[in-house]
C-alpha cells in the first residue's frame, strides 16, 4: 500500500484545519430514552433515570476521548439528551419537577458531561398538567443545578403557536435570570425556547431526545467556522458561485470527519448512530468565528446591509456540502449565530453595527434563531415574550427552526457587558424597543396554523 | 451468471469499514539533520513497520509524512503517538499520529 493514496497536501490539510483553523467535533451527545422511567413517586422515577443514565453513558467521555486520541481530532464536548422530561415526570403526583433536575444533574457529573439536554416540554397546541409543572420547575431547577439544560417548543408549522405558552415563557425567563442574577443570568443561558424544535438536535442548550427516537442514539455535532473561513480568504474576490462551492467543499470535507467519529463512537459504545449536525458553531476564541466569514465575503461588519444574504449563501452551501458527505444528516445543521459566543458578533454588537433587528432579520436565514442575547435587565416580560413570538413565526411561517435564548441580564442597560465565562462568552447589552407589547401578549390563545402546513 | 445474493445493509446500523492497521505519522516544522532516522528509529524500536515516506516543503514548513503499519507492532497505538509526541517536543517539531481514517473519510468517498 503507497502513501500516494493520500497526497501531502491532503495530509497537511487536515492537520491544519485541526491545529490552526480550530476544526473540532463539536459534540458527540448520547440520546436517551427515559421513557420507561415513568412513575407514581417522582423521587423513584428520578432514580430510576439516574440509574439508566450512568449505565448507558458509563464509557462516553473515555469513548470520546479514545476516537479524539486516535484520529487526532479534539472532540470538545460529550453530552446528554434525554426525553423531555415533562413526559416521563408526569406520570407522578408532583407539582415541581426540580427533584428530577437534581438527580439528571448528579448523572451528569457522575458521567463526566458538561451539559445534559431535556429538561423540556412540547406545549405548541396546549398543555398537559405535566407540562405546566415542568415549565413551572424550570426557573428553580436552572438556579440549583449546574449542567441541566432546559427547552420549550411553543410553536410549529402544523400547530400555529401557543401564545399562552409564550407569555409564560417571558415571565419563566426573567424569573430564572433574577434567580441566578449573581452569575449575571446565567440560568438564562440554559433555557431556549423553540419553534418546529427537532428530535435529533445534539447541540446545547436545547437537545432533547424527541418521541421518535430509539432507545439510545449517537448524535454528533461537528463545527469548523474557522476552516470555511480561511477558505473564503484564500479564494480572494471571487464571483458568488465560485465562492458557494469553496464553502461546500469545506463543509463536506468537515462532516466527513463527523461522520467518521460519529461511527466509531457507535461502534466503541455499540449503540446505533443517528445524525451527524453540520453546524457551523462558533466560539470566542479568535478565529472561530461565523461572522469574520460574512465579513470575509465583502462586509465591513457583520449587521450592515448585505448580512442577511451572505448569511443565506453560507447556511445554504453548509447544508449542501454536509449533505452530500454524510448518511445522515439531521439537528439543526446550518450556520450558528449566537452573540456571546462569536468574537465577530460581540465587536460588532459591541460597536452598534449589529443592532437587534438586524439580528432579528438574519435568524430569518440562519439555522436557529436569537441566540446568546443580552438585554436590558429591566425589560418586561411582555416585551421578551413579544421577541419570542416574531421569531416563532418566523419559524412557522418559513418553515424551519427557530429559538430565542436571550439573557435579560439583572441591572445591566444597553452597552453593559456581560461575562458567562468560557464557551459562553461574553456579550454587550443590546438594546430592545421600549414601546409596549403588552395588550398584544395579553389577548391569549393560539395563533393559527399557516396555509402552507394544510397541504396534504 | 448471477452473483451471490446482494449485501443487506442495516439501514438502523452504519456499519464501520474493516479497521486498518495503518496509522499516518506527520511531522512539521523546520527542516534539520537527524529527523527520519531519530523517527525510524522510534518506530523500529516498537516493531511498527514504515510503509512509506514523503517530505516536502510546504507553506515554509518542512512537512515529512510516513504511513506506518502497526498490526506487529509491540507498543499500543496510545502509547506509540505519546512516545512521537515526546520526540517531537525533544527535537522542536510538531510530530503526531493519527488513524489512517481520517484522512481517507475526508478526503475520499
């Protein structure tokens, strides 16, 4: 067997993404299914995922860090995603889910994850009594536990979107900021709130392990905005075509290393493997930055005008190059645009090139949505369930994913910053509207599905 | 004539293609006396056997790179890259080892 199999410049090319332009599995997140550990006594139930836990996810940190050793690819994260909980915990008597949370978040650090995903309920066209205690859990249950992450689908397509939900969404978030304002509002940086939420997603805060999954899957999330980055530089000014099939052919060469280790990790961990996420996921760390690459394209700062569509280019051609390189390709898989957690979005928010509705405008086209904002800690609930319910139509009506994980960060005004700390960075205050929503928030219901779901 | 029945592919189960026991070792950094013969000789101690060897010149770094057998091979794949690790710090050169799978995943289909 000849080395001319490879070329050099094959070889160094993979070395550099990983050594220099910080391309990473971002996450290899272990699904779970709790379902079976339903129960009239929370406390035995909570046990009972416990244990189901630490058994299944006993050799998932040393599993990732064997694949990492081996194929000299530095898996950053290992995570967990469980059933959304309103469903297991319902079964019981209890009004408050926040015993669950503690013994998910003992697991969690029993098994050495960072973060473990799904503390969560479904609620777009209504309600259980499960439902309403987990959602009435979650400002206590971020405040006491470290690695729970919390979610809350409001709205899809199909269904239109809970407005009541929504409300109680603005007023879940400011509770759970005032209640970790000694860490800035931290809790809120755990909690995302959905439209068309997916099963599969294996990025935090908000994975779960959806209804349709199997028993136990393998999800990886793969990230390498430095590597398109450096793509995009190297092509020089090259027309738009050219420039959409440099990025496809750096997202299709980054899945495939998700796909690698999402194979070897099902194998070493013998559970089935589910999707690999292309997501193009920053973080503050220089280099590693979504916006340098709209920048990259011609834009002096990432929020002036042409943004939007450079970032439609970007999230398209990720998607298009990640499909071709993977068997299957699921989460949100696209281009990531959290403020906190980006160098290019902090500057530019920072210096108000990026203002909140031109933020607002580029989720329109991003994989997700409001991601990592800090806003004024005074801002009314109405007014943050308002901001919820422009980005859960956007989502509805377009069809796609959409979430607000926005931080009202206590005694903070616009152009405060505020620091999470590690992979969460940091993030400038940024300003919202002032004029009420309130009477709009108020009327209740549900907004109807749009025409274009009725269409089977 | 026909051939055997085709291969059932699992569609809840992606299978991992046959391990290989090659393993890419790359070494970057500047150029100086004694690199190959310092990494053969890590190499030939443990019974790993080298199968190929291309340097150039890349970038401004000087890039060698060995595709190494180890299924003889007396020291685990772990303890092997920790031990071209150490070499590499001892001589200033960035020397790693990673599974031939990476490589071919990225860049082959």
């Amino acid at each position: 067997m000849s080395l001319s199999r490879f070329s050099p410049q094959e070889i160094v090319e993979t070395i550099r993404m990983v050594q220099m332009e910080n391309l990473d599995i971002r996450t290899i997140t272990m699904g779970i299914s709790l379902r079976d550990c339903a129960h009239p006594d929370l406390r035995v139930s909570a046990q009972k995922a416990y244990d189901k836990i630490c058994r299944l996810a006993e050799h998932l940190v040393a599993s990732g860090e064997s694949i990492a050793a081996e194929y000299g690819v530095p898996v950053i994260n290992k995570r967990i995603s469980v059933t959304p909980i309103a469903l297991v915990a319902e079964s019981s008597a209890a009004d408050s889910y926040v015993l669950m949370a503690e013994y998910l978040d003992r697991a969690a650090k029993e098994v050495g994850v960072n973060f473990l995903g799904g503390f969560s309920a479904l609620v777009h066209k209504g309600m259980t009594r499960g439902d309403e205690a987990l959602l009435a859990s979650i400002p206590e249950a971020l405040a006491v536990t470290e690695r729970v992450c919390a979610s809350v689908n409001v709205g899809t397509t199909r269904a239109g979107i809970n407005m009541d939900a929504v409300a109680q969404m603005g007023r879940i978030i400011l509770d759970t900021a005032r209640r970790t304002a000694d860490r800035n509002g931290l809790g809120c940086a755990k909690l995302v709130v959905f439209c068309n939420a997916v099963d599969d997603n294996p990025f935090m805060a908000g994975a779960f392990h959806g209804i349709g999954e199997p028993e136990c899957v393998i999800n990886v999330g793969v990230s390498g905005p430095g590597a398109v980055l450096r793509a995009v530089e190297k092509d020089g000014q090259t027309d738009f075509g050219t420039l959409a099939t440099t990025i496809k052919r750096t997202a299709f060469k980054i899945t495939r290393m998700g796909e690698l280790v999402g194979r070897a990790a099902s194998e070493k961990l013998g559970v089935p493997f589910g999707i690999v996420d292309l997501s193009l996921a920053p973080t503050p760390a220089q280099g590693d930055s979504v916006a340098r690459i709209v920048e990259a394209m011609g834009l002096d700062r990432i929020g002036t005008h042409g943004s939007t569509a450079a970032l439609a280019l970007l999230n398209d051609a990720v998607k298009k190059g990640g499909a071709m390189a993977s068997s299957y390709v699921g989460g949100l898989s696209g281009a990531f645009i959290p403020v906190s957690e980006d160098i290019g979005m902090i500057e530019a928010a920072g210096m108000g090139a990026l203002t909140f509705d031109k933020l607002e405008a580029m989720t329109c086209v991003c994989s997700v949505g409001l991601d990592m904002v800090a806003i004024p800690g005074d801002t009314p609930a109405e007014t943050i369930a308002a901001i919820i319910a422009d980005e859960a139509a956007i989502g509805m009506i377009n069809r796609k994913t959409t979430a607000v994980r926005v931080i009202p960060a206590p005694g903070k005004k616009p152009g405060d910053m505020v620091e999470f700390g590690g992979l969460l960075g940091r993030a400038p205050v940024m300003a919202v509207h002032t004029e009420s929503s309130r009477a709009f928030i108020a009327r209740g219901g549900r907004i109807p599905a749009p025409l274009q779901a009725l269409n089977n | 004539m026909m051939a055997g029945p085709a291969a059932v592919i699992h569609s809840d189960r992606v299978v991992m293609p046959p391990k290989s026991h090659r393993i890419i070792v790359s070494v970057i950094g500047r150029d100086r006396v004694g690199i190959i013969s310092n990494v053969s000789a890590l190499l030939a101690a443990a019974e790993a056997n080298i199968l190929d060897i291309s340097q150039s010149v890349m970038e401004e770094f000087f890039v060698m790179i060995m595709m190494v057998d180890i299924e003889h091979s007396r020291a685990p794949f772990e303890e092997l890259k920790q031990r071209l690790n150490a070499k590499g710090e001892e001589m200033g050169l960035k020397i790693d080892a990673q599974h031939e799978d990476v490589f071919k995943f990225m860049h082959r289909i």
